[in-house]
C-alpha cells in the first residue's frame, strides 16, 4: 500500500513493478462533484475534500453507456455509475522526485464509449519508461454529456452541449492543484488522446477556457472540426426528446429520468445515425455559439488561443477500414463510389469535384483502387487527416502572427495482420505502441504478436522526450517541426521522415475544401 497527502484529501493507492522500475498507482480518484441529480445536464462543480483516507486501489466507474456493438474479442461491460464516473487514475515513478512531466490521457469512443479503467491505457509502462506522471481521465459521454438543452431548459444549462470538455477543463485543474503531490510539475502538462479524445483535444485548443491548463498536446487521430451549430444541436435534442417520450414542453423530464431509459433512447438514436453514415456515426458533438465555445475551434487557433501549446498531430494511414470492413451490408447501401462521394460531401468536396479526389488518390497509389479502398481513404481523410493537416494550417497561420508554439506531424502506416491483413494501419493500431503494451491480452486481436518492438520504443520514447521538452526528437530519432516543408515522421517496420507523404491530395483538399468560416 502507498499512503500520499493530497490538497483534495490523503488517499491510499498500491505499488507494482513495471518494466524493473516500481510504479505507485491510485485509481478512481474523484476530481469533481457526482454529475447527478440536480447536477445533470449542469457544468462539474469542484470535489469537496474528504475526510479520512480514500481508498483508491480499484477502478472508479465509467460514464454511463450502452455495451460496446460490435465488442472487441475478450471485451466486458464497463462497469458504470452517473454518481461517481468524474475520477482519474494516476501513475507515478516516484511520490519524492523532482517535479517530472505530466501525461493526461483522454480517452476514445466516438464521444459514446469508453473509459480510463480499460486496460490499454493503463499507464504504468509508459509512467516508467518515461519519467513521467500519468493521468487518465472519465468524463461524461452521449446525452449526459452533448444534449443542448439551452433553447428547452433556459438559464444554467447554456453549456450542456459541452459537458464533456468542462469535465476535462475540471479534470485538468484537478491535475493543476494536486499533481504535485504526485511529484508531477504541474506546469508541464501534456494532454494527449485517440479519436475522439484527439477530437477533444482539437476543440480544447480553441476554448479560452484552457488557456494556462496545458503546455502541450498529442492528437492522435483527431480533429478540431467536430462540432455542430445550435440548431444542428437543437434537431438532435428534439430526435432525443421524442424517443424519451416526451414533448419539447416537458423537456425538464430529462432532468429525473432514470439513467437506464436515457441510455435506450440514447441507443436508438445511434441506431438512427448508424444507417444514414458510410463513415463513423456520431450522434452527440460539441455545440459552437455557447458560452465555452464561442466561435470554432479553428478560428479561435487562428486569433491565437493557446498559441503557446507545442502540438504534436498525425493520424493511422487506414483511418477509414474498420468503418468499411466493420459495417453491416444493406441491400439498400449504393456502390463503394457513390458512399465516397457522400463521405467527401460531409467534408465540403462537392459531387462535381469527387473525381478529383478518385484522381489525386490514383497519382498517391499509382494504381487504380478498389471500390473498398476508395471509400476507406475517403474517410481517412475526411474526418482525420485533412483536418489534421487544416489544424496544423491554423497553427502557421497563428506562427505569423507571433505565435511561439512548435508543430510536429506523424502517420503511422504499420500495417495489422488482423482480418487477413484487411486493416491496413487501422484506426486505434497505434495505441499499444504508446503505451507500451504490445504483449498485452488488449493488443492480441490487432497485433498478433507480430508488432515490432522498435516502433513501439521509436513511439513511446518520442511522446515522453515530448512531454519532457516539447520535442519529440530522440538520441535515435532526429524530428524536425512540421514547418513549410510538412516534414512527418513515418512510423513502419523502418520509421523514417518524409516531406509531405501523400502531399498531392492535401493539396487537392486545399484547393476544393479550405480552411472552413463557419
């Protein structure tokens, strides 16, 4: 057992050896109020501090959510609770050290799943290997966490569209009050996430709120582009409302509903979203034009919010496979073109200019693809690499204004054995390599045991040199910024810099789908 004092409160965690080092962990640490009761659908209030020691040697609950379908192998039910989800797990190579950099992990899950206790983000190894403090995160996900309930509720719950980023604002001045405790430097924090945890990072980087929070910030597989506009929002509220079985002037049933029936009429509601998308579904985003997000992520990067946050960014060549290979076939579904056609839409490349794009990918392959791979590169960048590389745009475009932040790009192009090899370098594949857990049960199904373990030493060492000096350049592995060159490290059975790869359909994305002014 490991005893440790903390602002918040004197909590008692646990000690394990991880990779030779020894390792002190504590889980479920609340760092806000439960979100529940007359608190539901409201911003996190601060953590009382508690009397006594608190247990923290067990996992704290999830967000409430529906089971994963279809369920990775060996997966369960997350274990879930609306009272208690707002906690975080901590790891940390030494309580005594001198304050070390601070890694805070926001999970994936289309803003739908997941959650700090799932064993691939366990950051023991990664704590190790890096000399660093490792956070993970719970925040409130589906309806809980984006129903826009300002036009139905009034007054205090302007930012109900937002619940899940003011969780993580919460989170990180939690992180902010009581990492040093944890012999963290809390004015070195680093958030990093996958999917949509990389998409709350985007929409963190353009909120004024976070501005002093953190110093820097990994995407992996993320977008600051994934937001709608009130009255989007407001459709989405009322499709929620009817299957709640209630009227939009009884709307404040939402308030007292059990959780459970939340969850249901959360569930059909994916469904509903889920036959309408060739891509990714996702039924609950973040709204612009509210109190914590006045104006898009992007604009507000451009105006210089947190224009001194070091970025690191890059996205899995295969982004789009699981959405392809994954999806259920409906006789009612169009050829591969046309659903290309429609991702491209979604993304502001009109009919007229879909062509285009089945042309720049032909020049990138030097063949002509298949109906499959098509649709799989649409998504790819559609909803993950050209908006990594606009982010970026944004970035250079806040640089010449005087901004002092240094950008750093990826793409990871290992290719999984899983499925035969239809993956490709699928969404998500990259996670394991981070974290350090390329022999862990969790990784089996995409890994098979064949991940090379220099790519995964190559990855991790390159997020914790930059956690520790904004540089994810190592003794093995020479990384220049990103710069007018789009200098990207290639991770692959051999990682190596590239100039641009797949240079000419960023190009044709700037040319038919700028940077958005909505």
């Amino acid at each position: 057992m490991t005893f440790l004092s903390t602002p918040a409160g004197s909590i008692r965690g646990a000690s394990l050896g991880a990779d030779g080092t020894t390792v002190h962990r504590f889980l479920g640490i609340p760092y806000a109020g439960p979100p529940s009761g007359a608190n539901r659908f409201r911003p996190p209030v601060p953590v009382e501090q508690w009397d006594g020691v608190l247990d923290c040697t067990a996992a704290g609950p999830a967000a409430p959510q529906n089971p994963e379908s279809p369920a990775p192998p060996g997966a369960v039910p997350r274990r879930w609770s609306e009272d208690g989800c707002l906690n975080l797990n901590v790891w940390t190579p030494g309580t005594g050290s001198p304050a070390m950099p601070v890694m805070v992990w926001i999970h994936g899950g289309a803003y739908l799943l997941g959650a700090n206790s799932d064993a691939r983000y366990d950051g023991a190894r990664l704590a190790a290997a890096a000399g660093a403090v490792v956070v993970s995160i719970n925040y409130r996900l589906g309806a809980l966490g984006f129903l826009h309930l300002a036009d139905l509720l009034g007054e205090g719950y302007e930012d109900s569209g937002n619940l899940a980023l003011l969780d993580q604002l919460e989170a990180l001045r939690w992180v902010r009050r009581n990492i040093g405790a944890f012999g963290g430097d809390p004015e070195n924090v680093t958030i990093f996430g996958e999917s949509a945890g990389a998409a709350a990072i985007g929409t963190l980087l353009g909120m004024p709120a976070s501005e002093g929070l953190f110093r820097r910030a990994i995407m992996q597989s993320g977008t600051a582009e994934r937001y709608r506009q009130p009255e989007e929002s407001a459709r989405v509220s009322a499709a929620f409302l009817e299957l709640c079985g209630l009227a939009p002037s009884s709307a404040a049933g939402l308030l007292t509903l059990p959780v459970e029936q939340l969850l249901a009429a959360q569930k059909d509601l994916e469904k509903r979203f889920a036959a309408a998308s060739y891509a990714v579904p996702l039924p609950f985003q973040p709204t612009l034009g509210t109190p914590s997000l006045p104006v898009p992520p992007l604009d507000a990067v451009r105006s210089g919010v947190n224009s001194g946050v070091d970025l690191l960014i890059g996205t899995n060549l295969n982004e789009g496979s699981f959405a392809v290979e994954m999806r259920p076939p409906s006789p009612a579904d169009p050829g591969y073109p046309e659903r290309a056609a429609a991702v491209l839409a979604g993304a502001g490349v009109t009919a007229t200019h879909a062509a285009g794009y089945t042309a720049a990918l032909i020049q990138e392959l030097q063949r002509e693809p298949d109906g499959k791979e098509l649709l799989e590169s649409a998504i790819a960048d559609s909803l993950y690499r050209q908006p990594s590389n606009r982010l970026l745009a944004a970035r250079r475009g806040a640089a010449h204004a005087g901004a002092e932040g240094k950008n750093f790009a990826y793409l990871f192009t290992w290719r999984s054995p899983a499925m035969g090899g239809k993956l490709g370098a699928c969404h998500a594949l990259e996670i394991p390599f981070v974290f350090r857990h390329l022999d862990a049960p969790e990784a089996a199904f995409l890994t098979r045991g064949r991940a090379p373990g220099e790519l995964g030493e190559a990855m991790s060492g390159a997020w914790a040199s930059f956690a520790r000096t904004g540089s994810p350049g190592t003794a093995q592995l020479a990384w220049p910024e990103y710069g007018q060159e789009h200098s990207t490290m290639v991770f692959d059975d051999e990682t190596r810099l590239e100039a641009d790869p797949r240079g000419g359909i960023r190009a044709f994305f700037e040319s038919v789908s700028p940077l958005p002014t909505r």
